[in-house]
C-alpha cells in the first residue's frame, strides 16, 4: 500500500529554473495522470465548474499549459467542446494529443504567448501560473492577451498561496485596474496529501 506523497516528485513545489521544470515534467508524462488521480487530484474539475458559471458553453477557450490534458478532459465534461492547448513540454502535449479532445495543440517556448489578443473568450491555467511551475511574472502578460469581458481562470494550491509573490502578482493586475476577481473560492486540490487550492476566476477589465 502506498504512503502519502509516495507517487509526487520530490520538491514540486518549489522555485527552480525553467529548464529543471520543463525537465521534471518530461519525465513525468508517461504516469502523470495516474499519479494525481491516486493522490486525489480535484482542481481541474472544480476551475471547469467555475468556468462554466461564467462563460456560454460556445465560449473558445485556450487550456494554457495544458499538461496531458486534464484540465481540458475537465472542461469537456463541463460542456465546452472549442478547445485548443498549449504546453512547454513536448511530452506531455502527445499525451495530451491522444485524447482527441483540443481543436488544436501547439509547443510553446516558455514566455512565450504565441496567440492574439482577444483570441479566446476564455484563458484556463491548471496549476500553471504557481510555484514550481510558471513564475508570478506570467500573470500580467496573459491577463493582458484578452480583451475587456474576457476570462482567465487560474488555481493557486497551498504552497502557491503561502508564496508572496504570487499573491503580489495578483494584486498588481487587480489594483491597476487590469483585471477584477469575479470568483475565488478555497477547496480540494489534492485530497491524499490533505493540500487545498483557490479556484480564482479573473475578468479583463
């Protein structure tokens, strides 16, 4: 029988160079799925539900740092059908790709937002703007690739929370006006390992 945090990677949330995440998460694509969903993984369906409360089931959405793809199995169920990806890492994208579920799937380079403004009604990050994965930096450039009455949906998991500059990143985009927090609500994120998660839906202002 397996022990608690025995299938998650040794200090995953923690600061480290791109490279080292990207490497991590390369590894990791053959059992990631497996390995969240033994530890209780909740995050993905609780941000597609919230997505859903805001936005028409027609909405285009782009699954930012989709991963294998969880969070867009998530928004599936939840009734979204026009969704496209976007990941760092090649190996978790043909993972993702097996699933038939994206209209398009492409790679990124890290920072890099390869999209135009207002392309999509709805931006979903899974986990990906928090500690140990994209840095308090990539806010601001993804709040500012939407237009007014546009959303992105974002989670930050405990150790993000207790993480100043990522709660300071947030602050920055909501006290100049960029953006206004239309939703957040604390609750399961890995329910295993007993961690908790936000669920924070943001509107472009």
């Amino acid at each position: 029988m397996s022990k608690k945090k025995d299938v998650l990677r040794p200090a995953l949330w923690t600061p480290r160079p791109v490279e080292e995440t990207i490497a991590v998460y390369a590894d990791w694509a053959d059992t990631y799925d497996a390995d969240v969903a033994a530890r209780g993984y909740m995050t993905p369906d609780r941000l597609a539900a919230a997505v859903a409360a805001f936005a028409r089931p027609d909405a285009t959405i782009l699954d930012f740092g989709c991963g294998t793809g969880i969070g867009g199995m998530a928004l599936t169920k939840a009734g979204f059908q026009t969704i496209d990806g976007t990941d760092v890492t090649p190996q978790m994208l043909s993972k993702a790709e097996e699933l038939g579920i994206y209209r398009k799937l492409w790679h990124a380079a890290p920072g890099e937002l390869s999209f135009g403004k207002g392309a999509y009604d709805v931006i979903v990050a899974v986990g990906v703007i928090s500690l140990g994965a994209a840095p308090p930096e990539t806010l601001a450039p993804v709040v500012a690739k939407l237009n007014p009455g546009q959303i992105l949906a974002l989670s930050f998991n405990d150790p993000t929370i207790a993480d100043d500059s990522y709660a300071n990143a947030l602050a920055v985009e909501v006290g100049a006006g960029h953006a206004e927090v239309i939703f957040r609500e604390h609750g399961p994120h890995l329910t295993d390992v007993d961690m908790g998660a936000d669920v924070i839906v943001l509107r472009r202002r």
